[in-house]
C-alpha cells in the first residue's frame, strides 16, 4: 500500500472561515453536481443533508487545482462517503447517476421553478407540488391564494430570474444614496452581499446603511422606503422594524440566523442603463430587481458588514467557529465571549477576525 504512506496531496482547514475560498476555482464540474444534490436535499427539508453537500462543494472550490483522481482527496475534511461517492462517478464517467436523475426529475424542476418565485420558500413549493402545481404559470389562473410578495414574485417572475449584473447592482446604488441623502445627510450606505465578495452578477443587490452618529439611524428605514416610493421607483417592499431594543433575549438564546436590524426587503423598478438595448425596445424599459436595505446602528456596523457580506456557509461557519472553537457567539449584532461574560467591541471586520483568533480573510476570498 505505497499510496496510503504518500503525504495527502492538500491540506484543507475544517471551518470555511478559516480558509480563502476565491469565486473562481478549478473544480465547477464537481461543485455544480454537489451543490444540485445540496439543493435537492434542500427542497426535501432535509437540512443536515444540503449543508453536508454543501460543505463538500466548498472544500473543492478551495483546492488550487482541478481534482483528476479520488485518492488526492484523502484526508481533507467535511468529504463524507456520499459525496466521495458521487465525486469518483464523475472523475470516472464523467457524470453522476443520481445527479443526472434527480436534475432531469419533475419533482426537483417543479420545486426550483416555484422556489424562484420571490416570497415562495420550500413549505410552499412543496404543498403546492402535492396539489398538482407545477409551473409558476399554473398559478396564475389557480384557486391558490399567494400573498403580496408572492404576486409581485409571480408579475416579475422573468425579471427576477434574470441575473443582476454588476452595472446594474451600481446603478442602485446611486438611486439608494440619493434616498439616503435626501433624507439623512451624512449617512454611509455599503454594498454588501455577494457583489462585495466580487461577484460579476446575483440575484438581488444588499445594501447596509448607518450613520456616523450614533441613533440618527433611527426610524430612517421608512423615510428612505418612502422617498424611493414617491419617486415610482418600488414596484414592491415590506419594511420589519428593528426588534433588537424591545425583545429580552440576549445573545444566549438559541442561534437564529434572523437578524433583528430594521431592513426591507424590495423590488426595484430599475429603468434601463445603457442607450436602449433593441431586446428591451421590445418589452417595456425597465427591469425589476431585487434589493435588500438593512440599517445598523453604528456601533454594530462592523458586526452587521460581516453578517451581511456572506456566503452564507462562510457566515454559518464563522458563528459555528466562535461557538464550537472559542466558547463566543458571534451574530451581525455582537460578539460575546461566554467564558469572560462580556460583549467585545469592534470597529472593523479585521478586529472581528483577531478577536475570534482568526487570520482575516478578505471579503473576496469568503465565496465558501
Ligand atoms: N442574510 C441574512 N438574513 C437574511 C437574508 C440574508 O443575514 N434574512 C445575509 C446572508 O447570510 C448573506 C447576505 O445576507 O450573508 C446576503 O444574502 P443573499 O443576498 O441571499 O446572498 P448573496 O450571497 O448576496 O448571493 P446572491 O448573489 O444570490 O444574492
Ligand atoms: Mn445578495
Ligand atoms: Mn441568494
Ligand atoms: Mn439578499
């Protein structure tokens, strides 16, 4: 057995925060496969089980080189014998069975058509397959009672379903620190989310706005909502108010991946950028997007940039870090040490990475 004595040929760290995952890497073939089964598993309410594929893909998306054979990928962590397996197939065939089957089935098509349907999670979806529903399209003329997200979902189903491109994500930006402005001189608005890993286009754009002062923040979402209203520039939007100040629990409740920051979530009616595209000549001149606005106060403004930022297995690895490894719990909010009692401050994303006894990790390199 020569091969067993060989030295693994990479070294992988357990937690996604405590390696640089890039947004391109050398292994999409076997990410995509790993990340459908994810998503599949997802769509069955079978959590454990999505985010075990999940971390799986991640561990690929951080190796330097594209994976040839199943034996370079002994010793590296979070690969269970499930994923090896599916792994190998493809090395070996090019192609997995079970991947093929389950992106080809009606049940996973159904369930991916109805899930992109902004304001429809998996609970829905799935009651609405069992009845028969199939297509967005069956909604349309159905009995179903949809909410108000769901039918402004179901109006812009084509829209939203179009990438976001970097460009436009810019444009909504100018529009977001306009309102802004208007309405709270000297307040800061930062993209975060998946443009601020680097990302070229996403499905939504996320933006994180404070001001300097702290409690001037204060009740400025529904100003802001209220400018881009007058202006006609919200074809949607459901405002939550902030519920950190009025709930009890404190920072040892059971972890919640819900933040309590005032946010709203928005489509956008963005009008087209570039001098009129010939596609968009055809339709009508605008597109709808997705934005997500969230206000922090700023002494929370390093905890909420982090939150914020992703991917969202970077995030769940991070809280799961400070949990598991240094007895804190970290939420967009704060951190607190459990050992010493005590809330440690920050005012930077770096200063949360030394406190958690992490090497920081750029916002770039957290596309886990
Ligand atoms: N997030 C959150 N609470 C929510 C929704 C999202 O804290 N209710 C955080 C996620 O943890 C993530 C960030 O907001 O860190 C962005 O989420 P999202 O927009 O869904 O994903 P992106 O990474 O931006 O990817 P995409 O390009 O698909 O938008
Ligand atoms: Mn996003
Ligand atoms: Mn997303
Ligand atoms: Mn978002």
């Amino acid at each position: 057995d020569k091969l067993r004595l060989d030295p693994p040929e990479f070294t992988v760290k357990n937690y996604a925060c405590q390696r640089r995952t890039p947004l391109k890497h050398n292994n999409t073939h076997l990410t995509h496969a790993l990340e459908l089964l994810a998503e599949s598993a997802a769509f069955g309410e079978n959590e454990g089980r999505s985010v075990a594929f999940t971390r799986a893909a991640s561990v690929l998306k951080t190796l330097p080189r594209s994976v040839q054979r199943i034996e370079e990928l002994r010793g590296l962590p979070c690969l269970g014998e499930h994923s090896l397996r599916v792994i190998k197939e493809i090395l070996e065939y090019g192609a997995s069975q079970e991947v093929e089957s389950t992106r080809q089935s009606e049940q996973y098509q159904a369930m991916k058509a109805l899930t992109g349907i902004f304001g429809v999670g998996v609970k829905t979806a799935d009651r609405w397959y069992r009845e028969g529903v199939r297509r967005p399209s069956d909604l349309m003329d159905s009995e179903q009672k949809l909410n108000q997200a769901q039918q402004a979902g179901l109006q812009h189903y084509k829209d939203l379903n179009t990438c976001v491109s970097k460009a436009e994500a810019d444009a909504i930006g100018v529009i977001v620190d306009q309102a802004v402005q208007a309405v709270l001189p000297g307040a800061q608005i930062t993209l975060t989310g998946g443009f601020r890993r680097g990302k070229e286009s996403g499905h939504d754009v996320d933006f994180l706005i404070t001001h300097p002062e702290e409690g001037k923040e204060e009740g400025l979402m529904p100003k802001v909502v209220n400018w881009l209203d007058t202006q006609g520039l919200l074809l949607y939007q459901k405002t939550t108010r902030n519920s950190y100040l009025e709930s009890k629990d404190g920072p040892a409740r059971p972890p919640s991946n819900m933040d309590r920051f005032e946010r709203c979530f928005s489509i956008f009616k963005l009008e087209s950028q570039s001098c009129s595209p010939p596609e968009r000549e055809k339709s009508h001149q605008w597109k709808a997007v997705r934005v997500d606005l969230v206000v922090s106060p700023f002494s929370q403004f390093a905890f909420a940039v982090l939150g914020w930022t992703g991917s969202k297995l970077f995030e769940r690895d991070l809280r799961r870090y400070a949990g598991q490894v240094k007895n804190m719990s970290l939420n967009s909010h704060s951190l607190f040490d459990s050992h010493q009692r005590c809330f440690l401050r920050a005012t930077s994303e770096e200063e949360i990475f030394s406190l958690l006894g992490l090497e920081y990790i750029p916002a770039c390199d957290r596309n886990a």
